[in-house]
C-alpha cells in the first residue's frame, strides 16, 4: 500500500466517522496520517518493505469504523472484541515507534534489543496517553482508571510482550542465519 493509497483509504475513513457524527475519532486517523507522511519522506524507509509496513500499520485504523457500531453482540463477545483491539494497538505501536527508531536514530548501530526495548517504554507511555485522551473523550476524571481502562491498559502490555516476542525470534533468526548460512539454505530448501 503505497501513500497516496494510504490518504485515499484514511479520506475515506473520516467521511464515515464523520458521517456517524463522531468526529472526535479523526485525530486518531491524523496522527497516523502524519506519522505514515513523515516515514514516507525518509529514503531508510523506502528502502525497505515500506508498503507492507504501511498497510500494516494503517490496518488498525480500521477499529475505529467498528467502535461506531450501534449494534452490539453480548457482553463476553463486546469484552473480546475489544481485547482484541488492545491486542492489536499493542504490536501495531510499538511496531511503528520500533521503524521510528530505525529510521531516525542518529546512532546506526543501536541494536535491535535497544530499538525494541525503547519500543516498549515509549509504547507504555502512548498506550498510557491514550487511555487519558479516552477519558476526556468520555468526560470521566483524567487520572481515574475505571476497571476496563485497567483491563485495557493490561491487554496492552501483552500485545507489547507479542512484539518483544517477534524481535526476539528476529534477532536470533538473524543470529542464526549469519552463523550457519548453509543449515538456512538446507533448511528452506527441504521445507
């Protein structure tokens, strides 16, 4: 998915939001927007497999259409559904701040390791940010976390810890391909 597709999809995005009258969304789909605008400038990015990345990472906007549903299924069903966004926001972010460090670190050789980990602190603290922006939303206190907030905030970190898990088969994929290129031919080819 390349950028001008990613605006395309976004344009159509806010439309829908705005036409079910809940406008207060579209920041999500800007802040995404220019995050994907800015990682598209930098030739690092284009490089790499920036139209899976992009479609990946303008993928999870698509939650937002599905929190306008008027329609809802039962409250287990709403609980895992919901989960499963918090699952997704999880990986998805610290994803994107992980690219972010790639592609803008001024210290190119900033480990893998060092990438995910200020992945993970940096994610936390957005993940944080987004359940006070959610209570605004709500008009609830800012600071005051009701049980699903806490609910949320826990699934969070295991979608953080899915993402620590896929850096640490990555690295040591990388690991073991270096060490024995031959047992990785062999390997591929017998699969």
């Amino acid at each position: 998915m390349n950028i001008q597709q990613v605006r395309i999809a976004n344009s159509l995005l806010v439309a829908i939001i705005v036409g079910y009258g809940s406008p207060d969304y579209c920041w999500y789909i800007a802040v995404m927007q220019l995050s994907l605008e800015i990682l598209n400038q930098r030739t690092l990015y284009l490089q790499q497999r920036f139209q899976l990345y992009n479609f990946i990472l303008w993928v999870y906007s698509l939650v937002l259409p599905e929190r306008l549903r008027t329609d809802y299924f039962s409250e287990t069903t709403e609980w895992l559904i919901n989960s499963a966004e918090h699952l997704f926001f999880g990986i998805v972010i610290c994803l994107k701040v992980y690219i972010y460090t790639a592609v803008f670190s001024s210290n190119k050789k900033r480990t893998r390791w060092n990438r995910a980990l200020l992945a993970l602190l940096l994610f936390n603290l957005i993940g944080i940010s987004n359940e006070i922006f959610q209570n605004h939303l709500c008009s609830r206190s800012l600071l005051v976390f009701i049980p699903d907030s806490i609910k949320d905030m826990e699934v969070n970190l295991l979608g953080a810890a899915v993402f620590m898990v896929a850096v640490c088969c990555r690295v040591w994929w990388l690991k073991y391909k270096r060490s024995s290129p031959a047992n990785c031919v062999n390997y591929i080819t017998i699969r």
